[in-house]
C-alpha cells in the first residue's frame, strides 16, 4: 500500500486520514515507538486538553502520542498552534450521529461519533500489531503508566481498561 509521503516530510506529525489504510499504515510508521502508540480523542474545541496531555506523555518520556479528531480540520488547527502534535482523523462508525441525534445524545450525538472512531482505531492498530494507551484528556498523569502495564501481574492480560468499561467514553484502555 502506498504511504503517505506528504505526512512523513512534515515531520511525522501528519494529519493522517485514519479511515484509509494508506493513511493509518502511515500514522503508525510515523508515530508509533517500538510498536506502541498512546491515543486520545479531540474536536476543536478539546485541543488545548490534547496538547496538555501531549505535555504530560513527553514528560514521562513517551514521544509516540497522536490525537484521534473528529475531522482533518481539527488537526490542522491543531498543527497550526502546536508544530509538533501528532494527529490523525477519523468518522468512526457510521450510524451514531443519526441514532443519538434524536433526544439520547442531544449535545454530544458528534462526542458519540468520535468515541466510536476510538474504538475502530484500536481495533484497527491491533489488526497490525500495534499495543494502544487510548487517554482521556481530562486526566493527569503522575508517572509513566507504561512500567505497571509490562509487570506482573498487568503483563499477563490482553487488554486494560478501568472499571467502567462497558461505557463507550472509555478513560483510559492499553
């Protein structure tokens, strides 16, 4: 599949249009380290959130981060403000705006369509191999998460998440 050379000479930052499998072939040879990639969701107005939680993974020494948006627009306002921060794009699964639009979703019908492009995404980085930390922005990391997850006894499971994991908005899944 072709890689998106476009993407690779800015850097490795994109934007990565992640509903193709040129695009996401090219996130992960760009943005993943060692074979992990540490995710978190954003629109527009959530960018400031992406790009402190950025912060906060470089300061633990994890560089390979990249923000989920809900649209390539977002990831260019994001570029534009902040030259180093990953990002790529997805429309999740399609369905959701028009089932959460009436009454369920009310304000946040767009938040479910992004919520679900976080899941497509995992599965889709799983599909090629790639370990995924999907953060919520609203978080604040102490320490560097990735020590606890490689020991025992968390090195033994597939998959981590918190304990309200049957919800979509999922805080924090590897």
């Amino acid at each position: 599949s072709a890689v998106n050379t476009s993407s690779i000479l800015l850097g490795g930052i994109g934007p990565f249009d992640l509903d193709s499998r040129s695009g996401l072939r090219a996130a992960v040879a760009a943005r993943a380290v060692r074979g992990e990639i540490a995710t978190f969701t954003s629109n527009v107005l959530g960018l400031t959130a992406a790009a402190n939680m950025a912060l906060q993974l470089r300061r633990h020494g994890i560089l390979q981060h990249m923000v989920l948006a809900d649209a390539r627009e977002t990831c260019d306002v994001g570029a534009s403000r902040w030259s180093w921060l990953g990002c790529g794009w997805s429309a999740g699964l399609p369905g959701f705006e028009a089932k959460y639009s009436a009454g369920v979703g009310g304000s946040t019908t767009h938040l479910w369509s992004l919520w679900s492009a976080k899941w497509l995404l995992v599965a889709r980085l799983t599909e090629l191999r790639v370990n995924v930390l999907a953060l919520d922005t609203d978080m604040m990391l102490q320490a560097n998460p990735y020590p606890l997850l490689r020991s025992p006894p968390m090195n033994r499971f597939q998959m981590v998440i918190v304990p309200e994991g049957s919800r979509v908005n999922l805080g924090f899944l590897y």
